[in-house]
C-alpha cells in the first residue's frame, strides 16, 4: 500500500512555484536555494555546516536509497534548512542503515519536498544565479492554495540575502574540545567496521571552527594530529598560548566578509609564521587575512565532480565542492599565489603564502563521502608542520 502524503510547495523569490509533496516535518523554512550536483552523501550534505540556511536541491533524482546512519553524520544536527528532490524510494536497503530518510528529517524537524522537477529548478539557477526560496509543508489533508503560495513567495523574497551574512559564529562550537577520532575502515584491528583512535600523537593543531566537518578532523587524526578544536571568535593570542605546530581555518557556510574577527586572528597567527592550512570559508578568511577579494558567484559550486588544476604539478583531481563565494584571482597581492584553479569555470580554486607556511583550498578535500583525489592537501599540511619544526 502507497503511504498517503501531505502536499508541499517549493517558491522562489521571482514568483516561480514548484508543487510536490511533503518528506518531512510540516512548516514551512526558507533560505538560499542552491543544487548540488552528487550522487552520494547526502546525508553528509545534510549534516554540513557550510549550509547552514540553505535549502538544498539534489539533482541525482533518486534520494534516500540507503537510508541513513548515525555514523555518516558530519555534524551534530541537520544544518541545511530544507531538501529538494525528485524522488523519494519507498524502501532503503543497505547493511549500515538504522532509518529511512523521510523518518530522519521528520525526526529532525526539517521541511522538505520531494516530486518535483529538479532539472527545470537546476537550470533556473544556473541561468538566474541563485535566489531565495520557501518550502511549504501542508498536513494531510490540506490542499494548496492560492493563498499558500502568495505567502510562500512573499516569505522567499523577504529572506535575508546570504552576502554580508556572517554565519560562522552561529554553527561554532560554544566551548574549546579535543578531537582525536581517525578514519572509517570497514574492518579495524578487531574485524569489526567503524572509526579509529589516535594512540600516538605527533603534531598538535588548533582548529578554528567556522562550521567544521568532522571528517576534516578525521583526517588530521589519521595523519597523527591531536586536534584542539576551538570557538570562531578565539583570539590569535589564546592560540598562540597553546603553542600548536600548525593552524586549521575551517569550512562554515555565509559571507567571509563579515567574519573580522576571523580574518583579524588569521593575519595574526600567518605573519608569525606558524603553519596554516585553511578549507572552504578558511580558505577565504586566509586570502582577505592576506590582502586579498572575494567575491558571490552566480550560483556557486556544490558537487562532487569538479575537476581541479593543480597548477604546480599539472595534476587534475575530481573534487568536493560547496560554496558560494570565492577568492578573486586578480585581487592576489604578490605575496599571495594562484595554486589551483577550476577547470569547471576557471575560478581560483587554490593559493600559498611565498613569504609564510600558509596554504588554502576552496574546496573540500576531506571529500565525505568523496572523491578522494586532492587528499593529499593534508599531507602538504604535515609536511609543513615537520619542516617548521625541524628549522
């Protein structure tokens, strides 16, 4: 027997209405409409920080195959405000799954749609930039009106607008913690599936959380980092205090702009030489921390098929992507270089320091659930920390 289902409607800011049905909780939320082009992960996605109000469209049209997990989680909660789908199985199967998709978000109070045309809504984007949206979600029974998508647009185009939206303080952490979980495996030493420990620590890195995946922590782990994780709003001087052999500036979702206390502390920690490796929205905070631009694209890059040139070397990598701002190339002080760039686009993907071990990339090289091509960005981060240690 087909599960009877609540009707729910997708509106955007320039009138444009989408009706499906409910997979979640009923209400109603709002947010930036944004696609994302992978075909797994989504509850990593979900779960990521870095969209944080953000309603999340999944172009893959099959979402919800194998359920969900407590494991896969890359964050506390669901941090993106809505999901957008086309269609939503109705059995999962996988040998990991504890929960269906639709029961998860229910139980996280989290608005979602499924059984609309997510290749008109993508190509909408992609030709008007992305735009504010609402998702309604009706109770059985109730019907869609009229009324329900004035409201719904009405509530889409008095969203606030994501430039000059300072949201790393919101997902942060409140208070400082240690972090030393490694990798999965699906068989550890004891045969069993799950994640490691680190034993023996090499290097000690203090890690700015701005909306931190916990994969990225994994995998600083993995390479032998005792990981402190500290609030956004850490002043350079109290990081300096615990005298760490390297500096992770993490990803988080917003504006970069706003985040002045970040860039002030970045600078900081950069001009005394301490080596840092920033990702994502930390990767942005080192280029203005350095004297550089960034700049809202039209509709950002959120996947995980990006190819990307690493200009020293010539190798091209399948990356993780998400984000909605960027560097701006031309903007680099001579200090300041181009390491990688876009093969998508041509935006800057990668820069380093000449004058400071200091490195960033735009994208996500912790790639949860993958590709797990540019993964060698954290070997770099090591190999900087030991060559500081050893001058």
């Amino acid at each position: 027997m087909f599960p009877v289902v609540a009707p729910a409607l997708l509106a955007l800011a320039d009138g444009t209405v989408f009706e499906g049905v409910s997979i979640g909780a009923p209400g109603r939320t709002c947010g930036e409409v944004v696609f994302n082009t992978a075909i797994t992960g989504y509850q990593e996605i979900l779960t990521d920080p870095s969209y944080r109000q953000q309603l999340v469209t999944l172009t893959y049209p099959h979402i919800g195959n194998v359920g969900v997990n407590a494991e896969d989680v890359e964050s506390g909660a669901i941090q993106a405000a809505g999901l957008i789908i086309k269609d939503l199985p109705l059995l999962h199967s996988n040998f990991r799954a504890e929960q269906a998709l639709s029961a998860y978000l229910r139980r996280e109070g989290v608005v979602a749609i499924a059984g609309i045309d997510t290749r008109a809504l993508t190509r909408r984007l992609r030709e008007h930039g992305a735009q504010n949206g609402a998702i309604v979600a009706l109770e059985v029974g109730q019907a869609i009106t009229d009324e329900v998508r004035g409201q719904a647009v009405a509530a889409a185009r008095g969203a606030p607008s994501m430039a000059g939206l300072d949201l790393a303080q919101v997902v942060s952490t409140a208070q400082p913690y240690e972090w030393t979980e490694t990798e999965w495996r699906l068989q550890r030493d004891d045969g069993t599936p799950g994640y490691g420990r680190l034993t023996a620590a090499r290097w000690h890195v203090v890690a700015y959380d701005f909306g931190v995946k916990r994969n990225i922590l994994r995998m600083l782990a993995e390479r032998g980092c005792r990981v402190t994780v500290v609030p956004a709003k850490t002043p350079a001087s109290d990081v300096l205090a615990l005298r760490p052999d390297g500096v992770f500036l993490s990803n988080g979702p917003g504006d970069p702009e706003p985040c002045g206390y970040a860039i002030a502390a970045a600078a900081t920690i950069i001009e005394r030489g301490v080596p840092t490796f920033g990702i994502c929205l930390g990767h942005q905070i080192m280029a203005l921390a350095s004297g550089a631009r960034t700049f809202k694209m039209k509709f950002g890059h959120h996947g995980a098929n990006h190819p990307v040139k690493d200009l020293d070397s010539g190798r091209v990598s399948i990356t993780s992507q998400n984000h909605g701002f960027a560097v701006d190339e031309a903007s680099l002080p001579a200090h300041l270089r181009a390491t990688h760039v876009s093969l998508f686009d041509g935006t800057l993907q990668g820069i380093a320091r000449t004058d400071r071990p200091a490195f960033g990339f735009q994208g996500h090289p912790e790639a949860s659930p993958g590709p797990h091509d540019i993964a060698y960005l954290f070997d770099r981060f090591v190999a900087l920390m030991q060559a500081h240690q050893a001058a």
